[in-house]
C-alpha cells in the first residue's frame, strides 16, 4: 500500500506506446485530455465528485446499503466501460442497473436475453419498406446510452456475441454498413450464477470487454426490512428523476481521461497483470490492463484527485481483473489470483 501522506502523484517519465491491440493508446490516454476541439470540456474534479455524489445519492433512494456496488457502477461509467453484475436472483441486479440509467437523462434500452433472441434483435435489422421500395435500418436495442442487458447468459454464445462489435468499438455493422452508437454508450449487464444446466457461459473475449464485474449480495436484517418498507405500493426506481444530463457524462468523462498516470502508476499496472499472467491458465490481458488504469483515474476524480495513486489501483484491481483470470487449480479462483498478486508485486 502507498502512504497517503505522499500526497501526490509517484515516479515521472513517458510511455512506451504499443501500436498493438487494445492497449495501443493506453499510455497517451491516460496521461492528457484529447486535443479534439470537437470534444466536450473537461469538469473540474472537484465538480465530477459531485456530480458522482448526487447520482449515488440518487440510486441509494433505491438500493439500500449498496453504496459500494453503486460506486463501482459510477467508476465504470466514468471510465467509458462496461458493468458485469453477477449475483442470485432477486437481489436487486436490474434494479441497480434501472436506477443509474434513469439518474442520467439520456436513452434507456433494455434487452431481456432470452434461449431464442436472435442477434439481429440486439443490433437491429433492415426491413424492406413497400412504399419507398427500399430497404430501412431499425435500430435494435443497442442504440442507447445506456443498455441493460438482463440475465445476458440465458442467450446462447451467438446472440450474447452480438454486443462484442459494440463493446469494444461503439459501434455496429449489419449488411456491410456501420453505424456508430450514441455517447456516452454503457452496457450493464446481468446474469445469475444458479441453474447452469439451462444457462449458457459467456464467451471468453465478451468478459474480458466488461470493465468490472460485482455482486451485491444479500441485505442484513434491518437493510431487508427497509427494503420492504420502500416497496410497498409503487417501485420506487419508477420515482428516479435525472440529476445528471448526458453532457454532464461527457465533461466527467473527459476529466477522467485527463488524470495524471504516471509512469511509476502505469508499470504497476503492467506488473500485476503479468503476475496474473505467471500464476494462472489465463491471466489478464493488455485490455484489462487499460481497463484498470482507466477505472484508477476513475476512482481518483471521485476522490477530488487530478492525479493516480497506487491506492486507487489496488481498490479497482480485484473487479477489474478477477473475472478474466481462469485457474486449473480447484479452490483457487480470480479472486485469489488478483489478492495474491497485489501482496507479492511490490510498488516502486
């Protein structure tokens, strides 16, 4: 652990940018805004950790005694990423999803993931039009700025691949022609970890595309009878009006990407992902890499910071790297990986 007492940001230098994958901007990225005068200002950081305070605030009105899952949420949206919820039904997944959506005024989708949903039910498809005798694109579900994906793993590999296009790339293709989705785009997905038998596994290459993978667990006690207070008469998450606008989301953003990565921060990242990589069948990849850098930058805007510091990224390691880390070892999952990995590499 970093002594906070330091203050600010550690090490100096610049990076070596790898023109490969998904990592090929990563330093740039993290160390200077965008130069394109197209893009939106940047927020100062003591205005995104406000402006992240009232959305919590206002999902929290919600969701009883979550405050830490409501946070990653945030994280992940201010990272430009995606949000894996994996839990027991009827623990509030979709809930939570629905009510940081509607804190943001911009598109709602929601795609209910089904044995028999097609790709193109996600993505959209052209229908010929007989009065103009042509051929019309509907747009499918994925155009939103935020697309709830529930219970993502009831759909066979072919249609939960359907998202990986615009995952990684903010975009779709369908007939040859692609379309670009709208900004900020952000896919909250859901699935329950019972009943395998009649469930299909995400395909390798779509979880390594989601920034971050939490699960709320059960209530205690007086959480639970909150819980039923809240829900008597109507569902509160009908009641969730907007406190933030979706330019709000863009300036965050770009705060975001302007926060200080050294290059100290940066080989600390690096070093942990390929001590994941050492210690298990399949360790992090250089996306993951970016994605915990990124949601680092993130954590340190909510804490009124413009710099990273190696707390931040031992606070986002554990749901950003777990859930893409496979072990042939029985006992030891990603979690333990990534717990061993922040004990054994040291911060220089």
């Amino acid at each position: 652990m970093t002594d906070p007492g330091e203050g600010g940001p550690i090490g100096d230098g610049s990076a070596n940018a790898d023109s490969e994958d998904a990592a090929s901007t990563a330093p740039d990225a993290a160390r200077r805004p965008s130069t394109d005068p197209t893009d939106p200002p940047a927020m100062d950081p003591a205005d995104v950790a406000a402006l992240a305070d009232r959305v919590a605030a206002n999902v929290e009105e919600v969701i009883i005694g979550k405050r830490a899952a409501v946070d990653h949420v945030i994280v992940t949206l201010l990272a430009r990423g995606h949000l894996l919820v994996e839990d027991v039904p009827g623990v509030g997944k979709t809930t939570l999803a629905k009510a940081v959506a509607r804190s943001v005024d911009g598109s709602f989708t929601r795609v209910q993931f089904t044995p028999d949903l097609l790709p193109s039910d996600v993505t959209g498809v052209n229908v010929f039009n007989q009065r103009t005798d042509e051929f019309e694109f509907q747009p499918g579900p994925v155009f939103g700025n935020v697309v709830l994906g529930d219970e993502i793993n009831r759909a066979p590999p072919k249609t939960q691949s359907a998202l990986l296009e615009a995952m990684e790339e903010q975009q779709v293709t369908t007939d040859g022609v692609t379309r670009d989705l709208p900004d900020p785009f952000c896919v909250i997905a859901t699935q329950n970890d019972v009943e395998p038998s009649q469930t299909y596994e995400l395909p390798v290459a779509e979880v390594d595309r989601f920034t971050k993978k939490i699960r709320l667990g059960y209530p205690d006690t007086d959480e639970e009878a909150e819980i039923i207070g809240r829900m008597v008469g109507e569902h509160p998450v009908d009641a969730v009006e907007p406190v933030a606008t979706i330019g709000d989301i863009q300036r965050a953003r770009a705060a975001v990407g302007a926060v200080e990565a050294t290059e100290a921060v940066r080989q600390y990242v690096a070093r942990l992902a390929v001590d994941t990589r050492q210690n298990a069948r399949l360790g992090v990849s250089p996306r993951g890499s970016l994605a915990l850098l990124r949601a680092s930058q993130a954590r340190a805007v909510l804490d009124g910071r413009d710099y990273v510091i190696p707390d931040d990224v031992q606070a986002e390691a554990p749901t950003v790297f777990a859930h893409r880390i496979r072990t042939d070892a029985g006992g030891i999952d990603g979690e333990d990986v990534v717990a061993d990995a922040l004990e054994r590499v040291p911060v220089e």
